[in-house]
C-alpha cells in the first residue's frame, strides 16, 4: 500500500502524542498539582508576609513535598513559634498551601541570674529581646551572643549559659556561668622559680575571668627584667565552666661577671671588674659586686630583695667607697677641681600600696672627704647622716621602655639634727613624667624635675644642672645651687628593632638660696641621640648644643 504524504505526516504527530502522553503523566505524579494559593493561618501578633517571607515555593509551581519541608524549617527558625505544619485544599485548577503556626506566648519579664561582673541594666542593654514581644528563640541565641561580646568587650568571660527557660507564665529565664580561672601554669622557666611569677599577679585561683587583671599581670611580670617575651594562652579546666590560664615566657640573660673597659660622659674611660646578677638563684634578688679604676674609683656592693620575708617588702642594702675629681664653680665659672671621697652605706625598705602606689624609706651615712687639687674648693667634708622618705607611682606600660603612663617621686631628704653627723639640711624633690604614644612607633617623653633646700648646702651636696642626664649642651654640674627647675621633652622614634632615634630639648638652671627663682635664667639645649638596646641595657648616645656650643654625650639607660 502506497502512502501520499499528507498521510505519512499525519501519522507521524500521531505516534509522537502517544509517545509523548505517558511521560507527561510521569511528571505531573511525580511533582503533583500546581498551586494556585498560599496563606498563613494561627497567626495573631506575627505579620504574614514575615512569615511568607520564609517561603520558597511560589504561585504556578507543582506541589513539591521536599520544598514544602524546607519552607516549613524555614518559617520555624524564625524564632517566634512552637509549632509549623501545613495544610492543603484541593481546587479544580490545582492546590492551596495553608502554612499553619502556633505562636510563642508574649514575653512579659527576663530574670538572669549567674552575673556578677555585669549589671543587670548593662546585660539588657545588650539584648533585642525586651519584654511585650512575642517571645523569639532566634533573637534570644543572638542576644545570648551578644551578652557573651559584651562580656568580652570588657575583659570577662561567660563559658555556658544554664537553665534558659520560659515558663507558662511568660517569664524567660536563664543562668550566665561566667569563666572561673582554676589554675595557674608556667612554662618555660629553667633559672626563675615560679613563685617569682606568681606572686607578681595580680589574683588568685579560683576566680573570676577578668582580663584587665590578667593583662596588668602580664605587664608586672614583664617587668621584673628577666624575660625577652611573656605570652598567655587559656586551656580548659575541669568542667566546662572553668579555665587554666598558662604563662609562657622565655628567658633572658640577667647576670654577668667579667671585666673590662668603659667609657661615660660624665667620668670619661674606667676599668671595672664586676659580678652582677638581677636574678639571683631565680629568687628575683639583686646581687652586684663591683671595682672600678680609672678616673673614678670605686667600690661597691649592694643587694636588693623585692619580697622581704615572703611579703611585698621591698630591702635593699649597699656599702661603698668611691673617689672621683669634682670641679667647683662659682656662677657656671670653674674656680677650682678637688677630689671627694665618699664612704658609706644605705639601707631602704619600702612597700605597694595599691597597684601604682607605694613609699619607700631609706637611711644614708656618709663619710665625705675633700682634698685639694687647685684654686678655690670646699673648706671641709664632713659625715652626713639621712632619712629619706618617698612616695612613688608608676603607671608605665614598660618601666624599661615606656611608652604610655606616668612616673613620679616625691622625696624629702632629712639630714642631722636628731640623727647626728657634721651636716644640717632638709632638700626637697618632685620629679614628674609622663609618656605619650604618640603612634607609628612613637612616643613623647616628658619631665618636670624640682628641689629646693632649706638651707645653704655643702658644695658637695647642692642640686647641680647640666651634663648629660639633665640639660644637655653644657658641662657636667655646669650650674648649682640650693633651688633647681629641669624641663626635659624627648620624641622616641623606633627607627629598627634594637634602635630609637631621639629628638630632644632641654631645659634647667639652678640657683642660690639668696636668689629669686627667675625664669630668664633658665638655660636650653636641644639636640638628637640614638639608643641601642643590649643585654646591659639602653647605650645612649647624644649631641647637645646649647648656648656656647655642643657636646657629645655617651652614657647607659634612657635619660628618664
């Protein structure tokens, strides 16, 4: 039989519909009907397009039961119900969604109990939550989050929140566990004891996590001098709800013994042969023993123990003899060079009394013998004996490098009179300074120093204004007398790793008892200097110029 084409055709869309009919029905069973509505019923307080927003599924699409499964998570992990399902309707056109909800109750108090380091008004600061709301899971983890940031923020910490519960009543309730610190661990220490370290923080275990504590600590321990690095790290105690805090620090070379040659501004070339130990047997006790020849000669031993007797007693005791040559001025003119000899011995005890506060006294004898070089000097010596008591504060972030805080003394040194000796005075001393980190690596370092006796002083024992650890630019002691005022700036530039570059300017005079207090009087220098740091300590190096001239100063440690 024979086909014309118009037929052929016909029968090929024929075949291809009935081919085609199964897999339509496939799909459509597999997907279902279309939807043709979608709403939300239960809802009294909570907006149904919030709650539509968490639906996926749209009008036109097949019923599709995953994606139905999802939407209804979706609109439970909003936070505001207690229960999610659905509902259908069958229309001749397709299929209605009814997502139904059952709301939370309203929320009418929060009670928090738990917290001691945190006011309850700065804990519900920090929540969305607040009562009159329908009561929200989701809000309430995330201000859960936000308690825990807020603790955080001011140095404590919340290790688990207990018992979040919301009564029938609508009261929500819940318990804050905040961090306990149950152990101190110390690592790395093979010379210090680790009472040396302990004793220097600032609390005790078990208590609370409070980082300004931990972080004043770390500082305090830093600057016992015998660490090139401190660090801290937190590790899980013996329950979820407390801590062990574990000290690591890394030790640095606190003791020397040799001799050799050195040199200083302020007495030229010496020979020393030494033994000094900052550390002594890790006990943090000071020993040094000490010669030196030269221009200067002297002898020396001194021992400092910061815990006296297993409390925060600071002692120390030194005995020493020393000669040095010493030039007598008269109005900045030198008359005449001597050579004094000083003998004696001091002894000081002192105590903190609050974290940057604490006094200290000290008992002086000296035995100070004059001998004459040339022209004009001091007609006697003489044996002074002393009582100096001082106040000090310290604030300094770094008491070897600061660069934030303040530093001050106040001191009274009381000569004589009831405590014997050739020499009668009171001088009296305020020294003021203030570091500011100025950023980039910078810091603004300034000094107010000032002493006033009550009566003429021996040449030896007057305020003297000029060299290298005062007012820079002019000789040693170029200016003295029975009143003194030094101003002194620095700008400290860490320029590398072991190097500042400083710019500096200086300012001071002295005067006689007799004589007004004039400001014109004062003198200034200014100039630049490099430190370097070493195992000894800062080198300093500067270059005054003052008002004839300048100098160049070599000495050890920062000028204040």
């Amino acid at each position: 039989m024979r086909y014309r084409p118009l037929e052929v055709i016909l029968i090929g869309f024929i075949l291809i519909f009935f081919l085609l009919a199964p897999v339509s029905q496939i799909a459509c069973a597999q997907n279902g009907p279309p939807i043709v509505a979608i709403r939300v019923e239960g809802n009294t307080n909570i907006n149904s397009q919030l709650i539509l927003s968490a639906v996926s599924i749209s009008l036109k699409e097949t019923f599709n039961q995953e994606k139905i499964k999802s939407d209804i998570k979706s609109i439970f992990d909003l936070g505001y119900f207690t229960k999610v399902w659905v509902d259908t309707k069958q229309y001749p056109d397709g299929i209605e969604l009814i997502f139904k909800v059952e709301e939370n109750q309203i929320l009418k108090g929060i009670e928090i109990q738990g917290n001691t380091q945190m006011t309850i008004d700065e804990i519900r600061s920090a929540m969305i939550l607040v009562p009159g709301q329908v009561m929200n899971w989701k809000i309430l983890q995330n201000d859960l989050d936000r308690i825990k940031a807020l603790y955080s923020n001011n140095g404590y910490m919340i290790t688990a929140v207990d018992g979040t519960d919301f009564s029938t009543d609508g009261i929500l309730k819940f318990t804050l566990h905040e961090g306990i610190i149950e152990q101190i661990k110390i690592e790395g220490t093979e010379k210090t004891k680790d009472y040396v370290i302990i004793r220097e923080l600032s609390f005790e275990t078990p208590t609370k996590f409070d980082f300004s504590e931990i972080k004043k600590s770390m500082r305090a321990v830093y600057n016992l001098g015998f660490f090139d690095d401190i660090s801290m790290k937190i590790e899980p105690g013996s329950d979820s709800n407390q801590v062990i805090i574990v000290i690591k620090v890394i030790e640095k070379l606190t003791g020397e013994a040799g001799l050799g040659v050195g040199y200083n501004t302020e007495d030229g070339w010496l020979g020393f042969v030494r033994y000094q130990e900052s550390n002594f047997g890790g006990n943090a006790q000071k020993l040094e023993l000490r010669y030196e020849f030269g221009s200067r000669t002297l002898y020396r031993l001194y021992f400092e123990e910061p815990w006296l007797f297993d409390t925060p007693t600071y002692f120390s005791l030194s005995v020493y003899d020393q000669i040095r040559e010493r030039k007598n001025r008269e109005e900045g003119e030198i008359i005449g060079r001597y050579e004094e000899e000083r003998v004696g011995g001091q002894v000081s005890f002192g105590r903190r009394f609050s974290d940057y506060w604490r006094w200290r006294l000290s008992y002086k004898t000296e035995n100070i013998k004059i001998t004459a070089l040339e022209g004009e000097v001091p007609n006697r010596g003489g044996i002074t004996n002393s009582l100096t008591p001082m106040i000090i504060y310290d604030s300094r972030d770094d008491v070897f490098n600061p660069h934030s805080g303040w530093y001050g003394i106040a001191q009274a040194e009381i000569a004589g009179r009831f405590l014997g000796g050739d020499n009668n005075y009171n001088k009296y001393i305020l020294d003021l300074r203030n570091y500011i980190d100025t950023g980039q690596d910078t810091v603004l370092a300034l000094r107010l120093m000032g002493g006033i006796a009550d009566t003429t002083l021996p040449e030896y024992e007057k305020f003297t204004v000029g060299g290298v650890n005062t007012l820079r630019g002019y000789d040693l002691a170029e200016f003295e007398g029975e009143q003194m005022l030094v101003f002194n700036a620095e700008y400290r530039w860490d320029i590398a790793d072991n190097t500042q570059l400083v710019v500096f300017g200086d300012a001071g005079y002295a005067w006689a008892l007799d004589e007004p207090i004039r400001l014109d009087d004062i003198k200034f220098g200014y100039g630049v200097g490099l430190r370097f740091d070493t195992p000894l300590g800062p080198i300093r190096l500067d270059y005054g110029l003052g008002e004839e001239g300048g100098q160049t100063y070599f000495s050890i440690g920062q000028t204040f």
